[in-house]
C-alpha cells in the first residue's frame, strides 16, 4: 500500500489530448433505472477517451473497442445497437477552493448535486498514497452521482496544493481535518451530516482526521488496522502461503521483518546483524528469491555497506511513522465506523485487521464491517493465470453503493456479494 504508490491511477483526472469522438464530458450521467456511469478524463486510456465507472463497479475507457459507453453529438448512449439508450447527464455544482492546513495551502473542490439539501450528508475524500490528483476524478463523480455532496482535494506536494508530499498519518490528519472545516463553510446549510471516507493508506488518515475535528461519520475502504511494519510482516506470510509453504517457511520471513523493523525504527543505525542473520537462514532457499514484503525483500537483496550508504534515503524518506498504532486511534473514535475488506487483498492482508475490527465491535464500538470475496486490494475482482498472475477485471459490484448507503444511513438488502461481519451501525 505504501509502495505502489500509483494503485489508484486509473482513476486520477490528468490532462489528456481532446479526442474527436468525446461528446459526453466528464461528471456523471443516470439512466432511466437510475443506475449512474461516472466519466474523468485519464491519460491512461490505450484506446482514447474518458474512463467510465459503472455503480455495479464496470470501467474501462469510451475509446475501448468493447466499451459500452458512447459518446455521441447528443451526449452519451449506453447499449450498443438499437438496444442502447440515451443517458442525462447529472447536473453538478463545482466549487474551487483553496485552504490553509498547517502553513501550506491546499487546493480542493466541492461537488454537489444541484438539488442539495439541508439533509444531504457531506464526505471528504481522503488520499490513499497515490500522488495523483482526486479533482475532477471519477470516484467525486461517483459518490456524487449517488447524492453525497463531496470535497476532494489534492494531498500536500501534489496536484495544485503546496507543500512536501509525505505519508505522515498525522499531519495527513491534520490535512483532512482541516479539509473537512472547508468545506463545511462552503456547504453551509445545503448539508447534514458530515464525515469522512479513506481508501488504503486513508484508512489510517482519516479515523485519525475524525479524532481532530467532528465527524458524523468515517467510511474506510481496503484499509489497515495495523502498522506499516505488520503490514510489511503480513504480505510477507501471505506470500509464503500463496507459494503452499509451511510453517518454517513462515518462520524465517517472520525473522526477516524483525531485523527490517529494527533497523527502521533505529533510522538504520541497527539491526544489521539480526538481517545478516536472516539472510543466512534464508540462503538456499529457492523461494526466497521472489518474496517481496512491503520493503523486506529489497532489504534483504541490498548489502549492508548499501544499506548503510542509502538505506534511509531509498526506504525511510516520506515521514512514515513505522509503528504507527492503528488501534489506539480506533479506540479514541467516537463517529461510527464503517469499514470494507477485500477478502483476498495481497498488499494490505486483512487478517489482523478483521481481528482487529471484530474486537472493537464486540466491545461494544459503533464498528460496522464487510467483507468482500475474491476481491484485492481496491476492492476489485480478478482473474489468475497460470503463473499465479493476477490480472484485474472490475470494482467489485455492490462496493460503490454499499458506501453511498451506508453514509445515507440508508443500508439495506444485499450488496454485491458482500458478507457483513458486525452488527448494523449507521452515521448518526
């Protein structure tokens, strides 16, 4: 999660050369059925075109060969043949703005419905690590098209906001919390509750955010209860065990994350011979070879006078607080929690944090937990080739209309495939 840094991308807003079949524009347009797409331009589109987002969790680009989405002189069509129909586009207001967090001005937007009202809950969009910027993206579009009021702003050091980019979970906090007052000045009385929504690394970022500032709610998506050393040790172990190892296996990258932790955590001033020592009970092993972690496997192929030279430079420069303590946090929060697995998520394992998450709930906080299967980090489903490969296929359906409910206060029926795992709790 703090490596690929980029996992999210295929949803950023970034210039991208017009395109003679575009018709239709970015936002969000509603079918008859009241099922939405959600469009932003991407420079990530083979094909051309804008990136599409179905409510069922169906995306890809209109300049797709297959893309069910046309853009044609009257606006856009779904369907193809004399099947397709014309969809309206959803009529926003988009708001600019600027805001101060810290000494450093930071650039956001609000997007609301146009029919908003003094009931209409209001969300902040939180990073995960990317550095792209959220504005004009298609996740706003698509809380949006669900009749959330939405603040998207870009994270310090990227897009049009000032500062250092850096993934200190505090000041990241302080950010969000300062967001959050933004834009409720901006949407004052055209709104109700008002709260939160992290996906990846702001499952960190924004329980935090809501310890700092009133929230009504938090939603948190693919995120960790756990801190960026468990999660290295985590991916580490589920590699171990996609590979059909045993439990010696599991034993030596365990060893493995300790020595990387040590050194960590001593700004690399120690630890050098516990990792020699894991190097040497792992050497001979072909295994070893391809295991990866959050940053243990690069660690343990560098040598140490490398290590020593730029090791902090290359694994220790964005401010990350190691051993941050996810749950502390959690146990401080009063706002009702909601928060979405991914069953099978490779780079944030959920297994400490369903524990995690299932204890606070049965201690009586107002927790509320999904799970989807078969899903990875993202909350999409995926295919898997012959070498172990997986090859991404959709947002899993049921996902995006799980959070626009659930921060309605308006849960109910099933969503997609997804297994709750707590009692009900709803924004208050």
């Amino acid at each position: 999660m703090i490596r690929k840094l980029l996992a999210l991308a295929l949803f950023a807003a970034t210039a991208h050369p017009a395109f003679a079949e575009e018709a239709c524009q970015a936002g969000a347009y509603r079918g008859s059925d009241g099922d939405f797409v959600a469009l932003a331009k991407s420079t990530l589109n083979p094909g051309g075109g804008l990136r599409y987002l179905f409510r069922d969790g169906r995306r890809g680009a209109t300049g797709d060969a297959d893309s069910p989405v046309h853009c044609t002189g009257e606006g856009m069509r779904v369907g193809e043949g004399t099947a397709a129909k014309q969809w309206t586009r959803i009529a926003f207001r988009e708001t600019p703005a600027t805001f101060d967090s810290a000494g450093t001005e930071l650039a956001g937007v609000l997007i609301e419905p146009v029919d908003a009202g003094p009931k209409r809950p209001l969300v902040v969009m939180v990073h995960g690590s990317e550095r792209s910027s959220p504005i004009g993206g298609i996740y706003g579009y698509a809380m949006a098209a669900q009749g959330l009021a939405v603040f998207v702003y870009d994270k310090r050091g990227t897009g049009s906001s000032e500062g250092e980019y850096t993934q200190n979970f505090e000041l990241l906090a302080s950010d969000a919390a300062a967001a959050l007052g933004q834009a409720r000045t901006m949407a004052q009385g055209r709104f109700g509750r008002a709260g939160f929504f992290g996906g990846s690394q702001g499952g960190w970022v924004a329980p935090l955010a809501a310890t700092l500032t009133p929230a009504d709610f938090v939603a948190v998506g693919f995120g960790l209860v756990a801190s960026p050393i468990e999660e290295d040790r985590e991916q580490l172990v589920s590699e171990v065990r996609a590979a059909g190892l045993g439990a010696d296996a599991e034993a030596k990258v365990n060893r493995l994350s300790q020595a990387t932790a040590k050194l960590l955590l001593s700004n690399f001033t120690e630890g050098y011979a516990e990792l020699d020592a894991a190097r040497a009970a792992l050497a001979g092993q072909p295994w070893a070879k391809a295991i990866e972690g959050e940053y243990s496997g690069a660690m343990m192929r560098m040598d140490d006078a490398t290590l020593r030279r730029i090791g902090r430079a290359r694994f220790d420069n964005l401010e990350l607080i190691w051993d941050y303590d996810a749950v502390a946090a959690l146990k401080k929060l009063e706002s009702p929690l909601l928060w979405v697995l991914a069953g099978e998520d490779r780079e944030a394992p959920i297994e400490t944090t369903r524990g995690a998450l299932t204890d606070l709930a049965a201690a009586g906080r107002p927790v509320d937990v999904y799970l989807f299967p078969q899903t990875d980090h993202g909350m999409v489903e995926f295919t898997t080739d012959a070498g172990g490969e997986r090859h991404i296929t959709r947002i899993t359906d049921g996902y995006l209309k799980l959070l626009g409910d659930w921060m309605k206060g308006d849960v109910a029926g099933r969503y997609g495939r997804a297994e709750h795992l707590t009692a009900k709790v709803s924004p208050r």
